[in-house]
C-alpha cells in the first residue's frame, strides 16, 4: 500500500523518558522533531525521524502476546495503512513535510531493557523504518503519509 496516515506523534527530550504523544509538531530540515532527544545541528542519515506501523504493534500483540503501546516502541510517527518497510530508499511525503526511507529501524537491547523481554524477536524486521527529513513544515495526527516514488 502506497498510501496511510498518521495515527500517533511522539516525542521526548530525554533519552530513556516515554515520549510524549502530540497532536502536531515542527519537523526540520535534516535535524529531526521540535522537542525531540533527537534533534540535531546535523542529523546522521537515518536519525531525523523513526516511523512504525500500527499494524505491526497489532501483530506482535496478536502472535507473541506482548502489548507495547506506539509510545513504548520509541518511534516518533505511528502509521497506519502503509508497508513503512516499502519506504526504505524511497522518498515519501508525511503530510507537507518530505522524507526518505534510509534504513529499517530495527529493534536494540535498549527497547527491550525499557520494555518486556521479547521485543527484539518479536519485533525484528517490523519494528519500523528510520528516515531523513527533506524539508521543514509540520506533521499532524491523521496526515497522509504518501510514498512519492
């Protein structure tokens, strides 16, 4: 599916902190999310932005029993309705803002020490897509995410 929408916006200035859920936020230009513990002078690839799918907090419920909320998986954006794994080296729109795919964001040892034993296997490959941010704007619960190309 080439087309889903936002269905949750998370950020927190402190690293081990649950991120906050809100109803929009600032995105900038190669450096990440306004208020974010991840907002650069000058993002790494791949650093700027974390997506996840709904759908895949809904299957690691479904097949391993683990209830992880969006907040929990650490991922600014929940998605719904797109294959965000599809967007890794793809250019894809987030409402007016503009992003590429770099990587999958795969889960670490830090998410599941923050969370339940568990997560990494049942989370590996689907865990979400880490992506570069190409131009500022906004990005707002139930914006479209749009792949470009």
């Amino acid at each position: 599916m080439d087309t889903g929408r936002v269905e949750g916006i998370f950020v927190t200035p402190e690293h081990s902190a649950l991120p906050a859920p809100v109803e929009r936020v600032r995105a900038f230009a190669g450096r990440g999310l306004d208020g974010n513990r991840y907002l650069f002078d000058e993002a790494e690839p791949g650093k700027a932005l974390t997506l996840i799918a709904a759908e895949a907090l809904e299957r690691l419920e479904a097949e391993q029993g683990i209830a992880l909320s969006a907040a929990a998986s650490r991922r600014n954006v929940l998605t719904r309705g797109i294959d965000v794994n599809a967007l890794v080296g793809r250019r894809f729109t987030i409402g007016e803002v503009e992003c590429i795919g770099v990587e999958l964001c795969e889960p670490c040892s830090d998410l599941e020490r923050l969370t339940v034993p568990g997560v990494i296997k049942g989370l590996v490959h689907q865990a979400g897509l880490n992506a570069d941010i190409l131009n500022d704007g906004e990005i707002a619960v139930g914006d479209p995410v749009v792949a470009v190309d």
